[in-house]
C-alpha cells in the first residue's frame, strides 16, 4: 500500500504514521528527516538541498522529489510506503506521480488530516521544551508539574521560535495557501482523498485511520 499523508503543522501525520509503521508494516518517510539525513551524509544532493536551507529558502522542488527517488529505489523489492508532508504543492504532486509512473507505481490513498486551526493553534503554541534534556510537553494536554521545570531532569522548558502564536499563524497562513490547490488537485485525480477528522482521542483517530485504509 503507497500513501500519502497530508495536513497542516500539528494534525499529527507523525504520531499515527508512526503507529501505522507498526499496524501496517509499512515504512515511513518524512522529507524533514529525509532532507536532514542527506545533508548530514553529505550527498549531492543533500549538498544541493543545504544551500537552500543554509539561506533560508525552501529547497527546490526537483531537488525534494530527487531525495524521493533515491529513498524509494533504495526500497529495493520491499512493498508499500508512507510520505509524510510530501507533497506539499501542485507542483511537487505532479512530480510525484511522473516519478511514481516511471517506476510502475502508484498511490493507493490520500489522507489528509483535518483539524481546526484553533485546536492547531494550541497543540503548537501550547507546546514546551525542555532546554536540558529535550522532553516536550504541552500546558494544555500533557502539562509539566511547574509550568517552567522539566520532570525529568529539572531543566528549564522554553518556547521555540516556531512554536509561538504568532509565527504559528503564520505558518498555518503559509499552509493553507500552498495547500488548497492541491487538495483540489487530488480531489480531481483518480487517486482516492480521505479526510480524516483529527481532533481528540489519538487512539480513536488511529482506529478511524486503519478502517479508512483497511489495515488491521
């Protein structure tokens, strides 16, 4: 089974992809890693992709898609995947599916995580840090014992930059824009688009997942 998972920063793609790895036993892929990864490796193209990122700038659709390919080729005969966040635009969608084409390959579904941009809003701008050993926490849904000290080790919890209300709008502005084309794009293809509600209860929106996509 090939699967794309899409939805806004904070609908939980990573937290039930993950758990479908394990249900499915399927692999995921998330480009984040996939482009930390290569530029960690130091490959051609992950050098090509730290020049984007090194000035700020998001990395060039052909270079993205070239990681994509490289990931699934790498598969060798092993059958089925899940792309996390990807794609993101038109664009990188009709890229995918040339290179899917190319390979004898297509996608089985489309899930896109619906959740209100209140709820996103307090999963991100509620979400805290900690500065000594990274455990995250959220004021509203898994609060620390003192708002300020970790649990765990008693270091100071912070806000990341990307975690604040503001910039969290605005990357959710930003999402929305780039987005809705191309759930118009899918909901036109002959590729199947579900979407997901995905607020509230993690294990019953998983349950809700496996049923969409018959995975037991």
């Amino acid at each position: 089974m090939n699967i794309v998972l899409l939805g806004p920063p904070g609908a939980g793609k990573g937290t039930q992809g993950d758990r479908l790895v394990e249900r499915c036993g399927i692999p995921k892929y998330a480009t984040g890693d996939i482009l930390r990864e290569a530029v960690r490796a130091g490959t051609p193209l992950g050098l090509e992709a730290r020049k984007f990122m090194d000035a700020g700038e998001l990395v060039a659709d052909e270079v993205v898609l070239g990681l994509i390919r490289d990931v699934l080729a790498a598969q060798g005969d092993r059958e089925g995947f899940m792309l996390d966040g990807f794609p993101r635009t038109v664009a990188q969608a009709e890229g995918l599916q040339a290179l899917l084409s190319d390979n004898g390959l297509e996608l089985d579904a489309i899930i896109y995580f619906d959740v209100a941009e209140e709820e996103l809003i307090r999963r991100l701008a509620g979400r805290r840090v900690c500065a000594g050993c990274g455990a995250v926490y959220n004021v509203h849904f898994d609060p620390p014992a003192n708002e300020a000290v970790c649990d765990k080790c008693e270091g100071q919890l912070q806000i990341r930059d990307d975690d604040r209300e503001e910039t969290v709008r605005n990357r959710l502005r930003v999402y929305r824009e780039s987005t809705a084309p191309l759930l118009d794009w899918y909901e036109s293809s002959a590729t199947t688009l579900h979407k997901l509600a995905a607020a509230g209860d993690v294990d019953a929106i998983q349950a809700d997942l496996a049923r969409v996509l018959d995975c037991s």
